[in-house]
C-alpha cells in the first residue's frame, strides 16, 4: 500500500497549555506506524491529548489517501 498526507500548519502549530506546539517531528511519529486502520481519529485524539483543551487558534485540515496495491 501507498500512503500520502497531506495538512495545514494548524495541525503542527496547534499550542498546549505551556505554548509548545504539537510540532512536525510529533506528526511525523504519529504516522511511523504499521497498521491497516484510519489514522484520522487516532491523530485527532493525540492532538486533543497534547493541547488538553487550549483554545485552537487555526484552522486543521488533513487529507490521508491510502492506495492499496491489491
């Protein structure tokens, strides 16, 4: 299979309570993982874990294509 993503600064600028952002290398890791579910859900629910409700300042789009090479 052949994955592609795709997203906006406000996934990687997205702030937690002590002003770090969620940052690329984080996203990264999130997505250095061998598994045949959708990651949209567990991706957002890390993001809401990091930010523990700190106000979002900027939009967050995420597009994840995956190709299966059957």
């Amino acid at each position: 299979d052949e994955e592609l993503v795709l997203y906006t600064d406000g996934i990687t600028d997205a702030n937690n309570i002590n002003d770090e952002m969620y940052g690329e290398d984080r996203l990264k890791e999130f997505f250095n993982f061998e598994s045949g579910e959708e990651p949209i859900e567990p991706l957002l629910k890390d993001i809401n874990d990091f930010t523990k409700g700190h106000d979002q300042f900027d939009d967050m789009t995420l597009l994840y294509l995956r190709i299966k090479n059957d």
